[in-house]
C-alpha cells in the first residue's frame, strides 16, 4: 500500500489546493527530509499567479508543489549516503545541476542549462510534509539557528552574494534598493560587513523594520540621492535599473537581483562612460554557508523577517495575498500543522 502525505499542488493560474500525494522514497543519493517550515516566496507567487517568466520559456509547467525556502530533519536515505545524514537538522540548495557539464564542474551548477530548481521547475518543493532532495545539496543547521532563521537561509544566500558582488566593506557607502526580504538581509550583511547602508522603498512602511536591520538612512523612491559606492536593486520595479546607474558613483558597481515582470531598459553608455560594474544574482547557492554562517554568530538576525507561522492548510491563502506578514516581510509554513 502506498504511504500518502499532505502538500500544497497549484494545478492552474491561482488555483491551489493541499492534496494527498504518494510520500517519496529516496533513491542513490537521495535523503528524504520532514518540512519543519517553508517560506512563500515572490517566485512562488509568481508560480501561483502564472507570470513566472519560466513558464513561457517552457521550464515551469502545472501541477507543481512549490516551495523552495524550506528547513527540516532528515527521515530517510538511500544507498550511498552517509549515514551521519540520519536524523541531521538541514536546509539546502535550490539549484540542482546535472553534475555532468563544464558548468557544474567548475562549480556553476546554478546557471546549468540541464538544472532543476527546487519548488520550481518540475522538481516537487517543501510546501508538503516530506521534501526528497539530492545529499549532496544538504547543509547542516548548528543548534543556534533555529527552525525560522534555517527556512531563512535560501533567500540570505541570495542577499549574502549580492553584498559580496557590490563588495561592501568599511568605508563603502551602499544604497539598498527595495526593502523586502532580500533587500533588509542585504542590508544587515552589509552592516555586517562594514559598510553604510541606505535603503528606498515605495513608502516609508517599512522605514523602522529597515533601521532594525541596519539602515542608517532611509528614503522613498522617489528621492534617493546619489553617489553610492554601489547600488543594489533589490525591486521588481522595471525604472529602478535605470536609475540606480544614475545613483552610482563613477568606478562604483550596480548589483541586480531584482526581476521586474517587463523588461527593464538601460542605456549602456551611462554605465561605460562612467566604468561602472554591473552583476547580476542568480540563486543563492554560493552564499548559503556563509548565511548560516552569519545566522549562527549572531552577525546577522534574520527573525523579524518572518514573525507570521500557519499551518499548511492556509499556504493557498498566503500565495493569494490574503494573510497578513504583520511587523515582518514573509510568511512561513508548518507542514506539520
């Protein structure tokens, strides 16, 4: 008789429902963990609301179990896994490469044309009680980082190599463009780092939640100065990339990890002519040990980011935009509930 376990499977545009699906069994080098908390996430929003990008390139497809932001403890392991897995408090990589091609030998398994994307591009995510994933994409959580701060540790990947793109450091001034939850961890590892941080947003609502997690100025969107030493668009607003070459200093660097819904139009030449660095962030997997890192000696406290828990039940209404995150920037899931 086949074991059954609750997940959360969009099967349409904004259509989801928690479902019975068959508990997946870990094959050769495979663990299978138990969700403790997932995080939505603006990717899986986008999944739910069907204007992911992926789905017109053909990498996203329904039905899909979304969730990507996860941590847990290892339940079971097939052949060839070490077995000091076995019970492990873990989270681990979004990105899975086929481990075959010059990219994931030179270790860019997360621009691998062959990848799968956990929750996201046809590999079932954590939004379920049980979570299969590949060992070797593990990361053991130290005892300090407890199970919020662990299912925060993919989107602190992301802000973590975004600072390290812009090089913060003391002595640097950066502005951190969009306060959610990437832009506020952007703000506190580069805080971590030394450097003086500036954050705009839309409006002035998440002006106190900012300065908690380091800013020392804050502005709208409308009004941000300039002469940054880099920039880091944290946003989804199309104009914002535009606009943060004119925020640069000349010799200073711009990083996007932002993905606007339309394309974004910036003239080359502002960036040329003022030797300006631009990078782009895709995914968190180089950062998430220095994320766990930084959450467990305490230099950066991700906590207050995700201050709402519900049980997996009410996941469809947290992709719907019908919960509120209250004080924080995001909404967690306990599949346990």
């Amino acid at each position: 008789m086949v074991s059954l376990m609750r997940a959360l499977i969009i099967d349409g545009t904004k259509s989801a429902s928690v479902r019975h699906v068959p508990v997946p069994v870990p094959g050769p080098g495979q663990v299978v963990v138990d969700v403790h908390r997932a995080g939505i996430c603006g990717t899986d929003v986008e999944l739910f609301t069907r204007e992911l990008a992926y789905f017109e390139q053909g990498k996203s497809s329904f039905p899909i179990c979304p969730g990507h932001e996860w941590c847990g403890t290892v339940s079971a392991t097939g052949a060839g896994v070490d077995e000091r897995w076995a019970g492990a408090r873990v989270t681990g990589d979004t990105m899975l490469g086929c481990g075959r091609c010059r990219r994931c030998a030179s270790g860019r398994h997360h621009v691998c044309a062959e990848r799968s994307e956990i929750g996201i591009t046809g590999w079932p995510g954590a939004l379920a009680e049980k979570l299969l994933v590949p060992a070797a994409s593990l990361y053991r959580l130290p005892d300090v980082v407890d199970d919020r701060a662990g299912a925060l540790v993919e989107p602190g990947g992301n802000a973590w190599r975004a600072v390290a793109a812009a090089r913060a450091e003391p002595g640097k001034r950066l502005l951190i463009w969009g306060p959610g939850s990437i832009g506020l961890l952007a703000t506190a590892f580069a805080r971590a780092a030394g450097a003086e941080v500036d954050v705009a947003g839309l409006d002035s609502r998440r002006d106190d939640l900012a300065r908690s997690f380091g800013a020392a100025r804050c502005f709208t969107s409308a009004d941000p100065p300039g002469g940054y030493d880099a920039v880091i668009d944290c946003t989804g607003d199309e104009a914002v990339p535009a606009r943060a070459v004119r925020c640069t200093e000349p010799g200073g660097r711009i990083v996007y990890i932002g993905l606007s819904r339309r394309p974004s139009l910036v003239d080359s030449r502002e960036i040329a002519l003022n030797d300006i660095t631009a990078t782009g962030i895709l995914g968190a997997s180089a950062g998430l040990a220095p994320a766990i890192e930084h959450y467990a000696d305490g230099r950066v406290a991700p906590g207050p980011l995700a201050e709402v828990l519900v049980g997996l039940d009410r996941a469809a209404e947290a992709l719907a935009g019908q919960l509120d995150t209250g004080a924080g920037t995001k909404i967690h899931i306990d599949p346990r509930r």
